[in-house]
C-alpha cells in the first residue's frame, strides 16, 4: 500500500536538528507574514529561554514557505498571535533564496525553513499541556527507537 510518508512531531526548536527533507509537523505562533515571499514566520519559546528587560534571547523561530498551500490558508491562521500546525518538509535556505529584510533574521537563526503542504489553526492551545504530551511522547519514542 502506497501513500504519504507519516510526519514527525516535533518541537519548532528541534527543527535545525532533522535532515533536510525530513516531513514534520509542529506548532507555532504566527510573528509576522511576509506577503512578498509568501513566508510565515512562527515562533514558539520552548525550551523557555529567560529573558532580561533590555536584550534576552528571542523565542527559536523558523520561516514557513505557504506559497503552496496559499489558497488553502484562512486570514484567521495568518493573523499574527495564532498558532498553527504546519506540515511540511525541512529545507535548507540555498543561494537562490531570497534576502528579504523581514527573513534575514530568522535565517541567520535557523539554517532551516519549511516548505508547507499543510497549515492549520491549532485553535485554543493549552500550551503548557501541548509541550507536556509532546515531550513525553518524544521520550517514548526515543526510547523504543534507542533503548539504554
């Protein structure tokens, strides 16, 4: 039986750590839309960074490329404080990307964007019950793959 390769969960900030081309889904919260490249910046602060008053470190923060899925996007999950789930495929930033002000910073912070096949809104999210589930389950699965 052929079909879609399954996804694999993970953490926003995990995401530099996968192979490229490795299929994720994840969540985060929509920073900014920058409507000329059709990239979705999302963050999500886990693992928790303490931050100063003047200049912490920023939540880790990754660009989502939605030109693909562009038609199949409400307003509401490009709004910006949604959080959304993304499906899609890590990608390296290469030479032909574009230098655009807004991505510049998110690329010097992730190596990695993602090419979506699949964004939406993640609703009402208990967050700290999110991170909880994911994590466990995470260990699980590193367990079974990678048993000490």
């Amino acid at each position: 039986m052929n079909g879609p390769l399954p996804s694999t969960r993970a953490f926003l900030s995990d995401l530099p750590s996968l192979p490229t081309g490795s299929k994720v889904r994840f969540l985060g919260c929509v920073r900014t839309y920058h409507i000329p490249s059709g990239h979705l910046i999302l963050e999500h602060d886990y693992p928790r960074r303490r931050f100063s008053s003047n200049a912490g470190p920023e939540p880790a923060s990754v660009a989502v490329d939605v030109n693909a899925v562009l038609e199949a996007v409400t307003a509401e999950e490009l709004r910006v404080g949604a959080w959304v789930n993304v499906v899609g495929y890590v990608r390296s930033w290469g030479s032909d990307c574009n230098d655009h002000d807004i991505l510049r910073k998110p690329r010097m912070s992730s190596p990695v964007y993602v090419e979506a096949v699949m964004v939406f809104s993640a609703g009402v999210v208990e967050l700290g019950e999110y991170e909880r589930v994911l994590r466990e389950a995470l260990e699980v699965e590193r367990r079974i793959l990678r048993p000490d």
